[in-house]
C-alpha cells in the first residue's frame, strides 16, 4: 500500500502545528514548528505571499489533513474509516477518533513501545508485535477491547524493547489502556471516549468536510 515518505517536518510545517511525528525530536529545539524557526507553509514562494482568508471548505481540509497526517492514514483508508463512523450509532466525529485510535500501531505507540506513530507503524510491519499470541504485521490491525498485544518472543531480546520498557515509567498510559512490563505487553481495557483522545483535532469540521 502507498504511503508518504517524505520530510515528516514538512507536514507539520504546512499545518503550523506540531503533529508529533518524530517523536522526542518534536519537544526540543530542533523542531521545524519553535516559533523562532519559519513561521510560514513550506514552499518556495510562501514566505513571500501575503496571507489569504482560508475558506470555510480550507478550513475543513486542513483539519481532515492534519487527522490523516497525525494517523498515518491515507485518502482512501479515512474514507472507509468515516463511512464506518457514520454507520455506528452517536457521533461520528469522535466514532471516527475512537477507530483511528484503535488501530494497532497506535496502540502500540500509546503503550510506549515506540517514539512515534511513524516507528510504531514501522516495528508491527516488521512483525515485533503479536496480538492474542498472535503475530501481526498489519498497523492498521483494529484491536477490540479485552485484546493482548505484546512484543513477541525473539523481540523481547531486542535492545530497542529494553530501552523502551525502562522509559514506560516517565510516560503517560491512556487509562483506557494497561501496560505489564515485565511481560512487555499491554491490554485493551475499554474503548477510548473524547475526553480520553489528547490529539488536537475539531473532528466536527472533519464530520462537515465529508458532508458536503
């Protein structure tokens, strides 16, 4: 399947805010997005444009493209995840936050395991992870609540995962989640509600985006 494989900086350069791709990068100065770097779109010309009046359809682009960007989604994979959205019962926008955030490789980088989506996405597609004792390589893999994921057995021995494991203390497990780091592995408690989902998205406009 296609994906985007260029600058991740560039993205959130062209959404003037940080969407967390490069994990511990983003947090120091070295970010594309400080405010004493350039405050302005990527692009040869846009330092010179003046600024123009986003429209009401700009401003629902941009926040559907800062969820995709945020994700690791493409196009045609948001559009069947908003068709899904729609079909269940409550609010779209954050049914469709709730199956973004159920994805295998966010979990993953929820629990800890890795730095960024981006790396999560990576380490499930070179099969690191298993889910119910199952090996899976899918990112996109939607996980159900009372589900197991854990670093499968060879690993374990890996140096990335130790490291990992031994950084879990100093970051923040969502509550819908549970983290075993003796058994490198974690749990599915419930499904994440609004208030449980720290990214920094107006999934109504999003909602509006695809009503059009």
């Amino acid at each position: 399947m296609a994906r985007y494989t260029g600058p991740a900086c560039k993205l959130c350069r062209r959404e003037g805010t940080k969407l967390l791709l490069k994990g511990e990068r983003c947090f120091t100065p070295k970010c594309a997005v400080e405010p004493n770097k350039r405050p302005y779109p990527p692009g040869q010309h846009q330092q010179q444009q003046r600024r123009r009046k986003v429209s009401e359809f700009g401003v629902q682009l941009r926040e559907k493209q800062k969820a995709k960007h945020i994700y690791g989604v493409l196009e045609r994979q948001f559009r069947k995840l908003f068709a899904e959205a729609d079909r269940r019962s409550g609010a779209t926008g954050e049914n469709l936050l709730q199956l973004l955030e159920m994805r295998l490789d966010n979990i993953v980088y929820r629990l800890g395991f890795a730095d960024s989506r981006r790396e999560a996405r990576q380490m499930v597609r070179h099969g690191h992870f298993t889910v119910n004792g199952r090996k899976t390589d899918i990112p996109s893999c939607s996980i159900k609540v009372g589900d197991i994921i854990a670093v499968g057995e060879p690993s374990k021995k890996l140096e990335q995962f130790k490291i990992a494991i031994e950084d879990v203390a100093r970051k923040t497990i969502p509550s819908w989640l549970s983290i075993d780091p003796a058994a490198m592995s974690g749990r599915a408690l419930s499904a994440p509600t609004r208030l449980d989902i720290d990214a920094n998205l107006n999934e109504q406009l999003i909602v509006e985006h695809y009503s059009r």
